[in-house]
C-alpha cells in the first residue's frame, strides 16, 4: 500500500488520462457484452421466424456496437498509452533529478550500472505494467462480471460450469506468480551486472583493445548475458505454464457447454441462440482470465522494478544544507581540527586519521604520498564532497557544514584526478564553470590554463563539438580544459588533484607558473601531486602517510631546485623510516 501511495504521486498532469481511459474501458465491455445477446435476438426471432427485416435491423445495430467497441477501444488504447510513456517520464526525472542531489557517498552506494538499469529497464517494466493496469486491469474484471452477469441470466444452471473454471484458474494463477516472483527479483540484479559489463568494455574500449583482452571481455560478457537467460528461463518456465492451464481449461469448458446444451436444446429448455451466445460468453470469461494472468505476470515483474525505483526516490543524500546557511565565503584559510573520515563510516575504518592542519589564505599547498595514502581524499573533504567522521573542517573561518553547498562549491573549484568533458562545444564546457561568462572571460582562463593554444587549431575553435567523454581530445588537451573551466568561476580556493599529470614538460611548466600567478591573486591552491617538480613550487608541502599528515616541508627562501632536492631527500627518508610522524 504504500508502495503504491508512493509510486501513484508521480502521475501528476497525467490523472485525466488514467481517468479517462477505464471509462472507454467499461464502454468498450459493455458494447461487447451486448453483441452476444443481438447475435441469439438474430438467431432466435430472426432466422428461426425467417424474419429477414428483422436480421437486417439487427443486423445493423450489431455493426453500430461493434464499431462503437473498436472506437472506445482504440481511444482507451490511446489514453492508456499517454498516461502511462507520462508516467514514466515524470519517474525518470524524479529519479535522475534526485541522484544529482545524492552526495559521493550515496553515488558510492550504486553502481552507475545499477542506477543505469533503473533509470531504463526497471521504469520500462513499471511504464508497460501501468498501462495494463488502465487497460486490461480495469477491462478484464468487468468483462469477466459483465459475460457472467450474462450467462446466469440466460441459464443459471450451465453457467456453473464458468464459476468451477474461475475458482481453479485463480488458484493456478496465484501459485505461478508466488513462486515466480522471487526469480523475477533475481533476474533485475543480473541485469545491472550485464549493464556493467557493457559500460566497462566501452569506456575503457582503448585498454581493451591495446591489451588485446577482446576475447576476455567477451566471454565476460557471455558469462553476464548467460546469467540473464537462464534467470529469465527459469522464470518464464513458471510463467507459461499459465499457457497450457489456461487452453485446457477453455476446451473443457466449451466440451462441457457443448455436452450440457446440446441436451438442454433437445429437452426444449435452452434456445440455439442462447448456445450460441453462451459459447461467445465462455471465450470472453476465459480471455479475460488469460488477460487477467497476463497483467499478474506483469505487475509481478514490476513490482521488483518498482521497489528498485522507489529505493532510489527515496535514498536522501547525506549532505544536506543547514536551515539557515552561511552563502558568503570570507577568504581562502582552511582549518582541519582533529578530522577522521571513514568511506564505511566505520570508526575502525578510518582512511584519515586525526588530521590537524591550517592553511592561509593565499597559501600554495602540496601533498605528497604515495598510492593510498588518502591525499586525494583529504582535498575531497573541503568542498564537502564527503563529510567527515569526526572533527570539523573550516573554510574562511566557519565550518563547511554551515555554508551554503552552492557557495561553497563556487568558491571552492576543483579539478579532479580523471577529468570529464561533456558532449556540447567547448564553450559550453567551460561555462560549466559559470554559465554567464562572457566570451572574453572564457579566453582569458582558457590563456591561464595554457588551453587558449590547442583551441585556436580547431576549425570551429570555441565552438568545436566536444564529443561524448571528450573522446576527440587528448588526455593534457582536457586537462587544460578543466583547469580553465574552474578559473573561469574566479574561486577563492583552487583545489588540484595531480594537475600536471596529462601534461607534458613544456604545458606542465606554462600551468605551474600559472598557479604561482594566481597565488599572487591571493588565491589559496592545494595542489595533490605524485610530481617532485610540481610540489617544489608550492609554500608548504605536506607528506601523507597512511591516512595521516606524516610530516610537513616549508619552502621558506629557498629556490625552487633546493625544494626540489629537499622534497626528495624527504621523501627517501620517510621511505627507510628516517623520518618520524610529527
């Protein structure tokens, strides 16, 4: 029930639809249910009086029903179908609009495969069981009460034979869904491990390629696909067992009719016409049972997309604005005090350890560790990316937790690790940035970034399609586009996850001098490299080990080369265990 409370508010503008279509629904039954009762009128008063007028004018009107029945059918069909492809769509953007709230740690939670096959499959499933339930939900009843209204009315006595019919197919029906409804559950789950099997393989097609793992990655895909059959097979094995039940159980019924009237028909209690229309009446009973199995099945299979829907719709982010936020940024200081963060959120888990740092405004930070040692983890935390464990970090002096999420992430641009270009010109790229940068604006970062350069060689230049995954760029050409997509914003606190890393010599040196220009702006940069070269220009380095800030290098008067040295004679010392944790 509440499930369907749920599911039943994304109808929305969609409610005159689902309305107006069970009425066509009931009009289409009723002109159905009297065709019957005109055809025996024709047999009985017509034929057998050999009144052909009489055939003629109801003949006549059984063709008005009859076309009446295929236009309420045709515009119930319509309606069905507007409501349900509107429902669908109203789920799909709630749950797309939804997963853009959801902070890293409810993205974590999914596999972008799994929330894939929600946002398709699952609400294609939940869209086709919709529009049956407009339709055949609300036919097959009435038809099955109209028919059997019917049917008690011209012979009581043989329309047992309907009821026995319905009481066992009913039984049948309740044991196929019991049992297949599990393995329908099941079956969903495998799908997003096939989805994730196609993603993987296409976005990392190079790799496969230069690797040559074609055959790995297709018997990969055998094996995901294979499990979806045969999950499917064993299901479908239930379902069309309804098939057969329901073929027998039509034949009997209409041997038993045959049998029982043909002796009713010589005993002068029942009319050929009535026979007749009795046999119409056992084909609609048994259809409507067969759609009636039909929309089971298909509401057992969309109640597992449903629940896979509803768990996304109603998953909350874990980062959420406080009631009355902070929508000002001071400057770019930033404080960690006393800071432990768990991705488990387990306190025993903890991929940083009391961490305790200050940083000035205008101060040009590195970090430096090595694999795992949660250096890109720690810048994540200051645009509240993730919230920490335990402890409070601070941005210009108040918590981030306090802030605005908007303005802190305005003022807070990161360029992160794998850097993501979306489909659209370059242009529209950088105003990703901010939306109302002028074009001037937009060359003028580009310049910054050294991106101005590789710009100018496209025919379109600016306005050069970026496709899908920037697979038209190189890795250092995105590079430079997501630097200036986060210098177009002119934030207070650059945050730079291994900036240098697609780049070569020439294009990491123009990007370094740039970070030390806009230090002088007074921008605050923390800069996560693997790079000694790059770390050699920041003010501060900081050494990560194992979740903690294991020690701490100044720069002071040196020179960039005599950091440089100093940095990697650190970095030997704390590999033999010559330097302790401060």
């Amino acid at each position: 029930e509440e499930m369907i409370r749920k599911l039943s508010s994304y109808i929305g503008e969609f409610k005159k639809n689902s309305i107006i279509t069970p009425i066509f629904m009931v009009l289409e039954c009723i002109c159905e249910v009297i065709i019957p009762l005109l055809m025996a009128m024709i047999i009985d008063n017509g034929l057998n009086n050999s009144d052909m007028g009489y055939v003629a004018k109801i003949g006549i009107l059984m063709l008005v029903v009859a076309m009446l029945s295929l236009l309420c059918g045709a515009l119930g069909t319509k309606f069905a179908a507007n409501a349900s492809a509107g429902y669908a769509r109203n789920l799909r953007r709630a749950m797309f609009e939804n997963i853009q709230d959801f902070s890293f740690e409810n993205i974590d939670k999914y596999s972008t495969a799994g929330l894939v096959t929600r946002l398709t499959t699952d609400i294609t499933n939940v869209q086709n069981a919709y529009q049956m339930i407009l339709r055949m939900l609300v036919r097959a009843p009435i038809m099955l009460i109209s028919a059997m209204v019917m049917s008690v009315l011209i012979n009581p006595s043989l329309s047992l034979v309907f009821f026995g019919s319905v009481i066992f197919l009913g039984l049948i029906l309740a044991l196929i869904i019991k049992v297949a409804f599990p393995r329908f559950t099941a079956v969903f789950k495998k799908y997003d491990a096939l989805n994730a099997s196609v993603q993987e393989n296409l976005t990392g097609i190079r790799t496969v390629k230069s690797a040559v793992r074609e055959e790995f990655e297709i018997n990969k895909f055998k094996k995901a696909s294979g499990d979806v059959r045969n999950s499917f097979i064993f299901a479908e094995k239930l379902i069309v067992l309804n098939a057969p039940v329901m073929q027998i159980t039509m034949y009997t019924c209409i041997l038993l009719l045959s049998w029982l009237g043909a002796k009713m028909i010589v005993s002068n209690t029942m009319t050929t016409g009535q026979l007749m229309s009795f046999f119409t009446y056992s084909t609609q009973i048994l259809m409507c049972l067969m759609m009636l199995s039909m929309v089971f099945v298909m509401i057992t299979m969309a109640k597992s997309s449903a629940e896979r829907i509803l768990e996304v719709l109603d998953e909350e982010s874990t980062i959420k604005n406080p009631k009355n936020p902070i929508k000002e940024v001071k400057d770019g200081s930033i404080s960690f005090e006393n800071v432990d963060f768990s991705y488990a959120n387990d306190k025993n888990k903890l991929n940083l350890e009391n961490v305790n740092l200050e940083i000035k405004s205008g101060e040009t930070i590195g970090i430096i560790g090595g694999t795992g040692s949660a250096k890109s983890t720690l810048v994540q935390l200051i645009p509240r990316l993730y919230d920490v464990t335990a402890g409070s970090i601070k941005v210009g002096g108040v918590d981030v937790r306090d802030y605005d999420i908007d303005t802190l992430r305005n003022e807070v641009s990161m360029v992160l690790q794998k850097n993501v270009l979306f489909s659209g010109t370059i242009k529209e790229n950088l105003r990703w940035g901010d939306k109302n940068a002028t074009d001037e604006e937009l060359v003028d970062a580009c310049k910054k970034a050294c991106a101005d350069e590789f710009i100018q060689t496209f025919p379109d230049g600016y306005d050069t399609y970026i496709e899908q995954g920037g697979t038209n760029v190189s890795g250092g050409q995105k590079q430079r586009a997501a630097i200036a997509r986060a210098l177009i914003t002119k934030p207070q606190l650059i945050l730079a996850d291994e900036p240098t890393g697609a780049l070569d010599s020439h294009s990491a040196d123009e990007l370094l001098q740039l970070f030390e220009d806009i230090n002088e702006d007074g921008q605050t940069i923390v800069m996560v490299t693997h790079s000694t070269k790059a770390a050699s220009t920041a003010k501060r380095v900081l050494f990560i080990k194992d979740g903690k800030v294991f020690h701490q290098l100044y720069r002071g008067s040196s020179t960039k080369q005599e950091m440089y040295q100093k940095i990697s004679d650190t970095l030997t010392m704390i590999a033999t265990g010559g330097v302790k944790n401060e």
